[in-house]
C-alpha cells in the first residue's frame, strides 16, 4: 500500500512536469510578448526592467522555463509557529507505520487517509508557509496572494455545487434504476439529457433573466442576485442577513455548475445500478428471502456506488480550477475569472500557478478515488 | 401415501417481449415427496429455469408473469402469499443455489456476513450463535479452516469452493426443498463429481428434498430418484431414475440418452444427434412440439398436441401419440447408463 501511493505520487511528479513543459510552451507559442502591454505605458518602465530580471525574460525560452520553475518551488517564506505541525507529522508517521505493520484490513487505506487528513490540515493551520510565484505582469501584486485570495469563493461555490449534484442525483439515478422505464424514469432522462447538452452560458444566463430578473418583477421581491458574492452591506447585517444574502448570492451560480454533474451523476448511478439490479449475486440475495429494500440498500447499493468515487473525485479536482464560464457569467471572484483574466493578457505567472494547482489536485484527486476505490471493493488490491 | 411436499398443477409462466409472448413454461404439472429428489432435465428454453423461479416466486413483472396454475407447498399455495409470507419461505423453506458461483455471492461483504445474514433471516438467534451454525454449516460442506474463512471474501474462494459456500448457505436454514439450478454447470469435472457427492450426502443425511436442474443426464443418474425431461415449455415425460434410462417411451428422452457419451468401453460408431434445434416458444407448432425433429412423427402429431398420460405398470408418465406403438429400448440407442459419471 505505502509503496503503491508513493509509485503514484513519483508518477505524479513525472505528469505534473511534463504539464507544466506543455502549457508553458503553449504560453510562448501564442504570440504577443506578456510586456507588449505595459510598454504603451511610459511610467511602468522601471517595473519592466524589475519584470525582466525576475524572469529571465531577454533570455531564450528555455531558460525562461527553467528560472519559472525554479522560482515556483522555492520556498519564499516558511515559519512554524508552534510543535504542533512537528507533533501532527511525526504521529501521523507513526501511525501510518504501525497500521501497515500490524493491521491487516480492507479499511487501511481510510485510516491512512484520514489520518494524513487531519495531520495535514492541523500542520497547515499553525505555519506560514509561501511559494516564491513572483508577481503578477499585470500590476495584480503577488501571484501566490492573488491566487489564494481567490480560492475561498471559488470552494464555496464548488462545494455547494457539488453537494447540490451528489444530493439529488446520486438517488435520482438509484430512484430511475430501481423504476426502469416508468414514466419518472423517462422524465429524468429527458432531463439529464437536456441539463447535459445545454451550453453552460445559456443555462447561467437564463438562470439570471428566469430567477432573478422576471422572478423579481412577478412578485415584487429580490429572491436572487445576478452577480457577486455578498452585498455591499454585508459587514453590517445580522446572522440571519448574512446567511440569507449569501445564499441568494451563491443560489444560481451554484445551480448552473451543479446541473450538468447532477445530470452526469444520475446518469452513471443510474446505469451502474442497472448492471448490479441484474446481477447474479442480486438474484441470490432475494432467494435468501430478504426483503427488497434491504436487497436494494445492503447489496445493490455499496456495489452501484463503486464506479461513482472515481467520478466525483475528479470532480473535486476540477473544482479547485474554479468554473471558468459561470464565474464569468456571474461576476464570481473566484480562481476561474483570475485564470481567464490572466489568459487574455498572457500574464503567463498567473496561468501557470493556477495550471499546476488544478494539476496537483488531478494528480491527489486522482490518488485518494484509487484508495478509496481499494476502500470500498475488496477485489482491488495495492500491493 | 405421505403428504405432498410440492404439488404443481397447469403452471404457466409467460414472458411479454417485443417479439411476442414468450410461453417459457406452458402448462406443467408435477408433485415432489419429502426426500424425493427429482432431476429436471432439458435442453437451454426449455423452461427449467423458469419453472424454479416460479416456485421461488422470483419472476419479475412486468416482463414475466405466472398467467395460472397452482404451486402447493405443503398444502400451502404459494402464488396466493403476500410478500411477507413467501419472504419467510425463501431460503428458509426453499433454498435455490445458482448455476455460476463465481457472480452468485456478493463480492464485497465477507462470506461470514452472507451466510450470518441468511441465518439470522430465518432463525431468530443472536449474532454469535448465527456465527456458530455459520461454520457448522462450512465445515459440513467441507470447508477447511472454517472459523477463519469466514472473515474472506467470495474471491478469495476457488469455484468450487464458492459453490461449496453457495451449498452451505442453502442449507444452513434446514430447507424442505433445495432447489439447484445447475449447480455444477460451471466448474470443472473432477469438482462437479465433488460437488454431487456432496450434496448427495447432505440431502441423505437431512431428508432434504432436491430438485435438480441440468441439462446433464450423467449427473441425474447418480443423484436423482425420479427425472422429469422438459421440452419447449412442457414436460414429454417423466418418470424413476431407471424406468427412463431403461425404457425410455418418448423419442426426444430417447435421442438425449443416445447423445450421451459412455465411459464403459461399449463405444458406438459416433454419438446420436437430434436434428434441429428446439421451436422457438413465441411461435410454437401446431400438435406436438417435438415433431418437427421427431424421425417418428405421423399425421396426428402435426395436429393434435399429445397430453402426458401414465404408461406401463411403474410411476412413468409420456406426452406422445405413438409411445405403445414405438418399442424405443429395442432400437440402437442402447441401455445401462445408470452408472456413467458425468459427463
């Protein structure tokens, strides 16, 4: 098990460099210099020259690439702050040690996954740590701020979307299975049909003109708002106000991310349900003389969620990328608009930050559905 | 003469498909003793499945419906039970084991907890002694190791071992009635031969009665008191073990037996085929259903379909029109195959 995640975290490495080789390549092939722009501007000379030095930018191009990476996994600032994070790393070691010696369990790969979880977040909360991303061409300050100062909203609506797709279409998919063919079964194919090859755009905007726009002239009231993630009188409200506007802020955005893997979800629970309901070992559960519902929750249910994992964690990993297009379309300050922004004006820092974050997390996602997949099917072995 | 353990009577099990209705089982009537254990024999469609999952009540609607008949166990009727009823009947009373052990076990819970699931289902015990009949039930079907094998899961088992679990947990509940549907179709030889034998003497030993589904005539000889052979949703005969092996009275019980290789040295010039394939059950021929493969076959068989009726002095019974006329036992196709293995 240790020396399959650390295979995969080597091969990881391999991916993550490979990545960063071909967007980086990309970056230079698409013509228009990332100065081009500041030089209309006779004042941002110096911050040109401060700009050319940090970069290597009068070298050659892979000279470019080798100072970008060198700067991108130096440690600019590190500090701890107290022994926890040592405490935290050295028992989750030992844990880890101890568990694959000694216990011999189909679970082994949860308990290490929660273990480094909980070790990881507490070691993280008590240092400061900074990556040496330089600064943005655009004026935007420090690269590593300005992508992390993003990541809060792009996870509140990412994590809301993702729970609004896993809540309904996980059992909408289960519900379709379970009633082939009958008349619910169809609608919500019909449906997942059209959520799923309806363009984001005209989902995000029709959201905007039904929801908020019309809605608010019918009755008179401000139930959505079509941009942003809090009014401007946050600050001042109450508890209650303040849930209340986050959610109207954060509903239609949410929605339109969620439809489409809401749709994807239903689909997929749907067939792998599908499978497992005809499956041999299914007939044999109801020749027990279980009764069905304990024949569809205890028996078809763990097998029918096994292919899920691996979907819903990439999910997750694209996640972190923030949605490009909805939070454009709602005026969303989340790592998505930095990144199309950061695209338009070849501010080549900021793109490659936000391609090896989104590629790290592929490569972790990646990892934790394997673990969980060996979690969840005893056939699957890592050894 | 002892009560009946099961007494079926013009069961007709229909499948609706877009080509038709299929008439997988049409019309079967047949009684089963405690302890009898009777072989069901036929070729792929010729309704033995279906006719097991009638009994177990397992076929699904839509698709599949029981249109008539009676299923009596033990003077119950088992197609007027509510769900609840025939839940408790399942795997307590009726216990079915599947012809593919390699897919009929759950593949990600433990054997243990199939097997406790099972118990605890129809025995009101406690967790722990439901673990305890569990390895009783293991080590009866001679799985080594018992207690420990519990805690593994289906692939860590070999097929036949597999097999062995499925038995195991069939039993565990001391049905009246087990029902296989080719229980060794899937393994090997050698395990086949295991595996018969040990479900031979389980049965013996608990007065288990035992329906036989396969479609392998060796392995009825060995195992089975009385056979019924199926064809194309009906049954063209049935009878003792030996009175269809010796004097088999309708051609197609004749034909298989002829297309049966022998292991006793008296070799025929090449194995007996029946021509054809079986009719199609959406579209049945008029009269007999075996005619058009039948080398015996007279004008009334292309119009009027034989009932089954008894014959000669024993038990056996025949669905044909010319079975006085036709002295079969005198014909190539020759005798003695009670002692062959399977095959």
């Amino acid at each position: 098990m240790l020396a399959y995640i650390t295979r995969r975290l080597v091969y990881g490495l391999v991916t993550l460099l490979a990545l960063s080789v071909i967007v980086f390549t990309l970056l230079q092939a698409s013509g228009g210099g990332p100065l081009d722009r500041l030089k209309l501007n006779p004042r941002m000379q110096p911050f040109i020259q401060q700009l050319t030095e940090q970069w290597g930018l009068d070298q050659p191009v892979w000279k470019q690439y080798t100072t970008w990476l060198k700067n991108y996994v130096s440690v600019q600032e590190f500090a701890v702050h107290n022994a926890i994070p040592i405490i935290a790393i050295v028992g989750a070691a030992v844990a880890t040690f101890l568990i694959v010696k000694f216990v011999r369990s189909q679970w082994t790969g949860t308990y290490l996954l929660g273990i480094w979880s909980v070790a990881l977040y507490l070691a993280l909360r008590n240092v400061t740590i900074r990556f040496n991303w330089g600064i943005s061409f655009q004026g935007a300050g420090d690269v590593w701020d300005l992508v992390f100062s993003r990541t809060g909203a792009t996870f509140r609506l990412g994590f809301t979307a993702l729970a609004i797709a896993l809540i309904i279409g996980i059992p909408l998919g289960i519900y379709q299975a379970i009633r082939q063919y009958s008349f619910f079964d169809q609608l919500g194919t019909i449906g997942a049909f059209l959520a799923f090859s309806t363009p984001i755009f005209i989902i995000g905007v029709g959201l905007q003109i039904v929801m908020a726009l019309y809605l608010e002239r019918w009755t008179g009231v401000k139930l959505f708002y079509v941009a942003g993630m809090n009014s401007p009188g946050y600050p001042d409200m109450s508890i209650v106000g303040k849930i209340a506007d986050t959610a109207q802020h954060l509903t239609l955005p949410a929605i339109s991310i969620a439809l489409i893997s809401l749709a994807g979800y239903a689909r997929f629970q749907r067939a792998s349900m599908l499978e497992v309901l005809h499956s041999d070992y299914l007939r044999t559960a109801k020749a027990k003389g279980l009764p069905r519902r304990k024949v569809v929750i205890k028996h078809a249910l763990r097998n029918a969620m096994i292919p899920i994992v691996t979907l819903v964690s990439l999910d997750v990993a694209f996640m972190i990328g923030g949605a490009i297009i909805t939070e454009s379309i709602f005026g969303w300050p989340g790592v998505g608009r930095l990144y199309i922004t950061a695209i338009g004006t070849v501010d080549y820092p900021v793109v490659m930050a936000i391609v090896m974050v989104i590629g790290i997390g592929i490569v972790v996602m990646n990892l934790v559905a394997d673990i969980l997949y060996g979690v969840m099917d005893p056939r699957v072995r890592y050894d | 003469m002892t009560e009946k353990l099961l007494k079926i009577e013009d069961l007709r099990t229909y499948f609706s498909t877009e080509e038709g209705v299929v008439r997988a089982v049409d019309g079967i009537s047949f009684d089963l003793e405690p302890g009898e254990r009777r072989g069901v024999v036929g070729e792929s469609g010729s309704g033995k499945s279906v006719t097991a999952m009638s009994i177990m009540r397992l076929i699904e609607p839509p698709a599949g419906e029981i249109v008539t008949g009676t299923i009596e166990f033990k003077g119950e009727n088992l197609l007027e039970l509510g769900e609840d009823e025939m839940q408790a009947i399942r795997g307590g009373k009726i216990a079915m084991i599947f012809q593919d052990p390699m897919t009929a076990l759950n593949p990600v819970y433990t054997i243990g907890d199939q097997l406790v699931e099972t118990i605890m289902l129809h025995q009101h015990v406690s967790k722990k002694d439901a673990r305890g009949i569990a390895i009783k039930a293991l080590e009866d079907v001679q799985i080594p190791n018992a207690p420990a094998r519990l805690e593994d899961y289906p692939h860590q088992f070999s097929g036949g071992m597999r097999q062995r679990v499925m038995i195991a947990m069939g039993l565990s509940c001391n049905p009246d009635l087990l029902i296989a549907d080719e229980p060794t179709t899937a393994l090997d030889v050698t395990t086949q031969a295991q595996i018969m034998d040990l479900m031979l003497k389980l049965a013996e030993d608990r007065g288990t009665a035992v329906l036989l589904i396969t479609h392998d005539l060796g392995v009825v000889a060995g195992f089975c008191d009385t056979i019924q052979v199926m064809y194309a949703g009906g049954i063209v005969e049935e009878g003792s073990v030996e009175d269809i092996f010796h004097n088999p009275q309708h051609p197609y019980t004749w034909g298989l037996l002829g297309s049966m290789t022998r292991l006793d040295g008296k070799h025929r010039a090449r194995l007996h085929s029946i021509a054809g394939a079986p009719p199609s059950v959406i579209d049945l021929p008029v009269g007999c259903r075996f005619r058009p493969r039948c080398e015996f076959a007279i004008d009334i068989c292309g119009r009027v379909l034989p009932a089954i009726r008894p014959i000669g002095e024993g038990d056996q019974s025949v669905a044909c029109h010319r079975a006085e006329e036709l002295d079969l036992k005198t014909l190539d196709v020759d005798v003695d195959h009670t002692k062959e293995v399977a095959s």
